[in-house]
C-alpha cells in the first residue's frame, strides 16, 4: 500500500511540474507578444488600416490604404477645412477620405442611394400658385469632374423625378474628364433608365467648368438653359416657375432660392429668401433682401432683385444667352464667371431674379482639389472682369490686393468689344441702379 501511495506522489509531482512548465512558457509568450504589440503600436490610427473594401449595391470600389506620413498631412488639411470638428471626420478614416476627396460624407451619401424624397420647403402661398400648360422647354445642364457617384445621380434622378416631361428636354451630362471608374461604365449602364432624355458628353481633355458648360449649351435643343451642379436635389415645382419669367420677359435670368444640404449630415434644410450680392474683393455673399421687395401682392414670393447669382444655379433663355455673349472663354477652370455674367446681364439690358418658389438643394462642400490650380484662375478671371466692366472703380478692387495689379488677364479685346456692341452702361449705373450698397461700403474699407 505504501509502494502505491508513492508511486502516485511521485507521478503526481512529475504532472504537476509539466503543468507549471507549459503555464511559465505560455505567459512569457503572452508577455513578450503584448511588449511587441506595445513597441510596434503606431501613433495613427490610419496605419492599422487594410485596404478598405466599400460595397454598394452597384459594384465595389476600393479606398486606397494611407501612409503615417500622408496621414499626417491629410490631419493638417482636415483641421484647416473642420477646426476643431476634426476629430469628427478623423477618427473614421473613409469619412475623412471622403471629405478629402469629395468634400461632403460620402458614407451618407452611399446609404441614402441613388435617389431620394426631400422636404418640400416652399412658402404655402407658392402652393396657391398655378402656371401655364404651355411653357418654354428646358435643357437641364450637368457638368461633373470626379464627383462623387451617388450624389451626381441624385441630382439626375431629382430632375427626371420631379419636372413634367413635356418642359423637359433633355439632360446634358458633361463629364470632364472625371478619372474615378464608378463614372464611366457604370454611370453609362444606370443613365440607361432615362434613355432618350440624357445626353452624356464625355470631354477629350480638361476643361474646366466654364468650358465645359459652354460645350453643353453648345448641344442643348431646348428654349430655355437650365445650369445646375452635380450635386444637387430639386424640390417639388421647381422648373414652371423659372420657365414662367423667362416667357414673360426673355432678357430676364432667373435663380431658383438654393437650400442647403449639410456636407456632414446630408440633411436638407430650408434656405431663408435672401439675395445674391458681392464685395470690393469680388467675393460671393448672401445678403438680406431690401423690405419693399416683400411688400408686393407676392409677399414673400414674388420675385426678388438680385445683384449677382451665386454662379451654380440658374436658368436663361437659350437665344438671350447667345446673344449677351455666353460666358467669356478666356476664362479658366472656374470662378469669377458667376459674377461677370451677373453684370453683364444688367449692365448690358437685362434683369437677374430669384424666384423663391423655386427650391434646389445644394451640398455646400468644405473641399476643392487642387485649390492652388483653382484659386489661380480665380485670380485670373476677376482681373478679367476688372478690366472689362468696373471702370474707374476697378481702384476699389486693387485696394484689396495692391499686388494684383500687375498681374497677366490675357486678351480682353474681344470682351471690350462685346461690351460696346451690347451698347452696356456703365459700372456707376449699376451701383446707383442695382447695388447701391456697394458703393456705401467704400467708406469702411
């Protein structure tokens, strides 16, 4: 018996010692593994990312992986676009891809689809309104560059939903030669719904905006252009009444009020009636609407005098626009052309409206690639305009920015003949006649 109880001892000692062995072994393991992981851990959170694999319901696209070093590079320009909302769009890095590269947050946009219902936001008295059967067509001008894909077909898909097909031409896609594959062959293969309204252009080399609208309006058959960007939503009743001014007056060009959809949120909300309007800089700005515009039998719905139009967003009668000079092809890329359209058309005859009955939705993007490129020809072009349309006040300008001065606009030759040709007032008529304000603001500068 005592042989036994041994012999047991002695076994049990040997397991127990085998057992403490493998259980020293496996926590130095465990041990060494975590100081690794300690060493190893990066700082960014965007170096523990594999490549990112974003489905849709459409096909697949990949999100390249990002470096540290480039992480840290796309933190500065998050932070200088977001401030202290940084962390919101960084601490998700497709968020802050898409910001980055599309300007808005495309995780919403993929969610919410390629077409959706959005809040009618018109005044109810512009219920009560009702327009002619018979009324101008419309060629509905899109020119896109890289935009983002769901964004861009909801904007299709808004138009073609919600304007009567009779007044509806045609839509004139103008892609600029985007790089992104989701608007090629896919983008072809999903417009084959709307076959037979949409014209797709496809550019052989950049164009710019400019350009790239005038090549649109170069194909339209309709009465009446109709530009919108390529990331909108239109509301409900959103064409009659633009097409409605223009029967009424052909030299009139008219601006539907622009609601905002959120670039964080994609929330669509209502936009206030305001007015389009600019200072010495040559910088867009909304701006409060004079009263006696409200006190009309329209009330708040009447049309609205309006100094400039905020460049995106507008309708025109296609001859008128011929006519005025189209936009001025010496221009670049985009900016500034907002602004000389809106002087030439009351300098030279016409008038430039808001109709607030007319509601489009917007994404205000917090981005634009290659903004040096971009702030160059914005450059450019207002020198442009200075020198064909503000006369003695172009001082004003150049007091802003001495250094503009001396700075190359190119040939202006053919402007400043349109100008005499169109038998155009002068830029002392326009601040005395449209935008008295202007002129007051001289005095705090």
């Amino acid at each position: 018996m005592t042989n036994v109880i041994i012999q047991y001892l002695f076994y049990g000692t040997i397991i127990f010692g085998i057992w403490t062995a493998l259980l020293f072994i496996c926590f130095r393991n465990n041990y060494g593994n975590d100081q690794q992981k300690k060493i190893q851990e990066p700082e960014s959170i965007w170096s523990l990312e594999t490549n990112v694999h974003q489905q849709d319901n459409n096909g697949s696209e990949q999100i390249p992986k990002p470096h540290v070093r480039a992480e840290r590079t796309s933190k500065d320009r998050l932070t200088a676009l977001l401030g202290t909302n940084v962390n919101v769009f960084y601490s998700d890095p497709e968020l802050a891809h898409g910001l980055l590269q599309y300007g808005f947050n495309i995780i919403i946009s993929r969610s919410l689809g390629k077409e959706r219902e959005v809040p009618d936001t018109r005044n109810k008295m512009c219920l009560e309104k009702h327009y002619p059967k018979y009324l101008p067509t419309a060629s509905v001008i899109i020119c896109f560059h890289n935009e983002e894909f769901n964004a861009l077909f909801r904007t299709v898909s808004s138009v073609m939903n919600l304007t009567p097909h009779y007044i509806l031409e045609e839509i004139i896609l103008v892609d600029d030669m985007s790089e992104f594959d989701d608007l090629k062959e896919k983008l072809d293969y999903h417009l084959e719904v709307f076959r037979g309204k949409i014209k797709l252009i496809r550019n052989k080399k950049r164009e710019g905006l400019i350009r790239a609208r005038l090549i649109g309006a170069s194909r339209a058959s309709g009465d009446v252009l109709v530009f919108l960007d390529s990331h909108c939503e239109v509301n409900r009743v959103w064409l009659e009444p633009l097409l409605f001014a223009i029967s009424k007056d052909p030299k009139v060009v008219v601006c539907p009020l622009i609601d905002v959809i959120n670039d964080t949120t994609l929330e669509y909300t209502p936009s206030p009636v305001v007015r389009g309007a600019f200072n010495w800089k040559l910088q867009f700005k909304w701006d409060n609407v004079l009263s006696y515009e409200m006190e009309g039998p329209e009330g708040p719905t009447g049309p609205i005098r309006s100094p400039a139009m905020a460049g995106g967003i507008f309708a025109i009668q296609r001859k008128y626009f011929n006519e005025i000079g189209q936009y001025d092809k010496g221009m670049y890329l985009w900016g500034g052309e907002n602004l000389e359209l809106s002087l030439r058309i009351w300098m030279c005859g016409g008038q430039l409206f808001i109709i607030p009955c007319s509601r489009v939705g917007h994404i205000s993007k917090q981005y634009i690639q290659d903004n040096f490129r971009f702030m160059q020809s914005l450059r450019y072009n207002n020198l442009r305009l200075v020198h064909v349309w503000l006369d003695e006040y172009k001082e004003q300008f150049f007091l802003q920015g001495p250094g503009l001065k001396s700075m190359n606009y190119g040939n202006i030759s053919e402007r400043v003949e349109l100008r005499k040709r169109l038998g155009c007032k002068s830029f002392q008529w326009y601040l005395d006649t449209v935008f008295p304000e202007l002129e007051a603001s001289m005095d705090i500068i």
